[in-house]
C-alpha cells in the first residue's frame, strides 16, 4: 500500500514544511536571544565607572596620532615579493560517480530543486578531475618588506631579503605588484636599493628623519609584512641606541653601523620595512631581531637611517659604497679593565689598540692607548659608533678628533682615505677568496708547521666545505705557494693575484702540506 507521504509531491511538502518550521524555530530562539542581552549589556556598561574626560581626550588624540602614522607610513611601505614554481603531478585516483543522496536520487522534483539549489553537479559540489596534468605555475610569495625613498621608483630593503634571488617584484599597498631592479646592495650593512617602473602609478615617498637625534624612550613604530601578514603596524619605544651589531649575543654580519634596538614586535618578514617615529618620519630599517624562539620576545634591531642615507647616496652616484678609513684597530672604552690606567674615568669612547702603518691616523698622529672620545663634534660612544661615523664619511674628508691621550685632551685633525679590499685585508692580514680565509704566514705559524724561517706563502685558516676550495680538496693548515703559476708571499701577492683572475676561470693552487707538495685545481663555482 503506497502512503501519501512516499508520492513526489508528499515528500515535497515534509521536507518543504520541516525546513519552514526549523527557520520558525531559528527566528524565535534568535528573537528570545536577543531580547535578554541588552538589558543584561546596559546595567553592565551603566554600572563602571566613567573614564574622566580629560583623560579620554588625552588617550584618543594618542591614538589618533598612530593613526594618522599608519596612514602616513603604510603607502610607502611595499612588501617585496618573489617567485616560486610549482610543478602539479600527475595523480590519479579512484573517483567514486556523483549522486544525489537517498531517497531523493529517482525524483525529478528534488533533482530540479538540488540542482537550483547546488548546481548541475549536485550537493556535493564539482566533481574533482581523476587526472591533473603536469604545468609550471608561478606563486608569487612575500620575502620581505621595503620603503619608497623616491616617488620616481626607488626603494629601500635589507640585501639578505633580494640576496639570490633573480627575479624580484614589490607589492604596493594598494595591491598592485611591479617588476623591480636591483641597482646596487652593501654587505656591510645589508642595504640594498632597488628601482621600479611605476607605470603611471603615483608612488608614496617616506619622509626621512635624523636617527643622530633619537633618543631612548621616544615612540617606535614598525610597519611591514612579518609572516606574510602585510602593512602590519606594531607600536613600542626605542629601547635603546647603538648597539653594536658585533655583539656576540647577535653577530650580526654587517659592520660600519649600529643599531636602534626597539621593543615594537619585529618578526620574520619585517627586514627591510620602516622603523618610524610618532611624527612618521623613518628613524631606521628593520633588519633583526634576538630571539631564543623564532618569534619577537621585544628585542628587535634596525639600521639608523643616516646610515642608509649615505649608503643609498653612494650606490646611486658610484654604483657602489665608498667609505671612509682611518686605519687603526680599535675596542670600547668600558671594556677596559682599568679606563684610570689611560688616564681615564667613567670615559665613553674608542680605545686605539694598533694603528697601521702608513694609514691616514698614523699619518694623523694617532697613537696606541689614545681613547677617542669625539669625532667632528660628535662625542663618540663606542667603536661601533666611531665605525659608523667614518664608514659613512667619504674618503679625502678632513675630519677633527677629540682624543684623551694620558688624561690630556688633545685635537687631533686627519684626513680619510678609502676602504678598499686591499686595505681590508692588510689590515686584518687576512684575505677569503672561493670558500677559504688566508692569512699571513707569521713565524709562529712557521713553527708550529714545522717549515723554515724563510718559508714564505700564507696559509688557510678556514674552508668552507661546500665552497669551491672544500670541495676540491683544500685543507686548514695547508700553506699556499702559488697561484696561476704566479709566486705567493704573502697576503698582498695573493689579493692581488686573485683579483686579476678572470671570475669564471678555473685555477690551479700549489700548497704545502706537512712535507709534501701538491697542486690543486679551484673552480669557479
């Protein structure tokens, strides 16, 4: 016996009237809902006591003030994007055919009202293909952050976030992506410059301000893409200024700088975005963070943007930095275990350790012991400090130090040369060339490596084992004799040899090695 309820229209009207019904439910469960909250809501709001007026006032012009900062800030702001490819594999995989559910499947009303509601493919939705075919496909994926310097194109990043990468676009914050061009980048710092096309798009130019003048306890505000999360502004203080980045809490690699350290939350993808003051001015370049976790813990770091100035300054008019050297080894005042014994106390400064012969402060008439307390009217605070200020000085520039030679005060005047590799590594006495650190050959290691007096050449100190000179059999303790069939005496023959050579070419090594002597092929790459 067929009942109505089993007929077409019988299951129409059930199912027609439950869900009449269910929705009925809904609205009055809402309306009762409804009706017993506010009531509740307004003797809990009438019940706490009124903020004071003139506390409100001061509160929310505060907070109109960050945001008119992130109004300012966030157009100049970009998130540096690049791209990866994804190779989607062929899969294949049992699909099972679609059907609508029991009992509605052989019933044309419900097919009609399925197929209304959900589509020709039914409640389940599309079905998936049983083969996917095999494509490239760019991603675009965020790698960093950056800030429009110049509204003609140019932008401003950290050198580890383009590092390797050969295809570079930015992000605006309106969305818009544009091809970038990397113009020039500085390892000592990790700066780099990049240039856009901006197509007719008006850029939003940052205003810069003057890192020398900001001090701890002033507003701090970071705006960038940490974690893909873009235009993300986060809001602290300076914690502290120049710290140098040497620390071996940090290590960071970059020298001829210092640090603005600040508790406003810095993470992974921040590098190369602004570090901004309450007037919306950037004060510096997010760059890093100490964390025992991966994640901000309140302790961030960014380059002073005076820095990035004059770096930006030489990458656009030479193509690279050139910076100002004054030829001494240098270490901070407050590390000495007894300031009094140079005759000084309670003293902030750069204590001269060494000066190199023939360099601009011996020239100058520095000596060892004499703590540098001032540098063209700057007082000097560390050697971090002092480093920073030559390294953004140009070379030629007559520069004034103050200096404390013996508990005297004495005006020391010395003009700058230039920071080259050869300076650097007669300085250091060491030179790196494909994966392995040289250095001079000194009689102590002569000695220990059981070669003569008069033995000459420099030896590796460390390699890189995945590098060129690692992978092809280049040892620590090796000594080098000669190099594309050229003598090496020492660390100068070998800069200047390897800086002749032709960057692709492969070169063979002569080393000494405990009593033998062997030859080694290095290549390129």
């Amino acid at each position: 016996m067929s009942h109505w309820w089993q007929t077409g229209k019988g299951r129409a009207t059930v199912l027609l009237a439950t869900i009449g019904l269910s929705l009925a439910m809904g609205a009055g469960l809402t309306r009762w809902l409804t009706g017993m909250g506010p009531s509740d809501r307004v003797v809990a709001v009438n019940s706490a006591a009124s903020m004071p007026e003139p506390l409100l006032r001061a509160a929310e012009q505060l907070q109109e003030a960050f945001v008119w900062v992130a109004r300012t800030v966030e157009p100049a702001t970009v998130t540096i994007v690049v791209p990866i490819r994804s190779l989607t594999t062929r899969l294949r995989r049992f699909q099972p055919p679609r059907t609508f559910p029991e009992p509605f499947e052989s019933d044309p009303f419900f097919r009609e009202f399925f197929r209304r509601f959900f589509g020709e493919e039914g409640p389940q939705g599309p079905p998936a293909p049983s083969e996917s075919e095999g494509e490239e496909r760019p991603r675009w994926v965020p790698r960093g952050s950056g800030v429009i310097i110049r509204s003609d194109g140019y932008i401003l990043t950290n050198r580890h976030v383009i590092e390797g990468i050969d295809q570079i676009a930015i992000m605006l914050s309106n969305g818009k992506r544009l091809s970038a061009q990397l113009v020039g980048s500085d390892e000592q710092t990790d700066l780099a410059v990049l240039k856009v096309d901006p197509r007719g798009e008006r850029l939003t130019e940052a205003r810069l301000g003057d890192s020398d003048q900001v001090r701890v306890g002033e507003w701090a505000i970071a705006i960038g893409n940490p974690f893909g999360f873009r235009q993300t502004l986060t809001v602290g203080v300076v914690s502290a200024i120049g710290r140098n980045p040497r620390d071996p809490r940090m290590g960071a690699p970059v020298e001829y700088t210092e640090f603005i350290q600040t508790d406003a939350a810095i993470n992974q993808g921040n590098s190369g975005g602004p570090l901004c003051n309450i007037r919306g001015e950037v004060i510096g370049i997010n760059t890093a963070i100490f964390s025992p976790t991966g994640g901000s813990v309140g302790i961030g770091f960014a380059i002073p943007i005076n820095t990035a100035k004059f770096v930006v300054d030489q990458i656009l008019r030479n193509g690279k930095v050139v910076r100002g050297w004054l030829g001494v080894h240098i270490m901070d005042a407050e590390a000495l275990d007894d300031p009094s014994a140079l005759g000084g106390k309670d003293v902030a400064g750069a204590v001269v350790r060494e000066v190199i012969a023939g360099s601009p402060g011996e020239k100058g008439g520095l000596q060892p012991d004499d703590i540098i307390v001032g540098f063209n009217g700057i007082p000097v605070r560390s050697s971090a400090h002092l480093q920073s200020l030559i390294g953004r000085t140009p070379p030629g520039t007559t520069v004034t130090l103050k200096v404390l030679r013996g508990g005297q005060e004495k005006t020391i005047t010395v003009t700058l040369g230039e920071r080259t590799d050869e300076v650097v590594a007669m300085a250091s006495k060491e030179s790196r060339w494909r994966g392995m650190t040289v250095g001079e050959l000194t009689p102590e290691l002569r000695r220990d490596l059981g070669l003569p007096p008069t033995f000459q050449g420099v030896v590796v100190k460390q390699v890189d084992v995945d590098s060129p000179a690692g992978q092809n059999g280049v040892e620590p303790g090796d000594v080098i004799t000669a190099m594309a069939s050229q003598p090496v005496r020492s660390i100068a023959d070998f800069l200047r040899i390897t800086r002749s050579l032709n960057p692709d070419q492969t070169v063979a090594v002569t080393l000494r090695r405990g009593s033998s002597t062997m030859m080694r092929t290095i290549p390129a790459r």
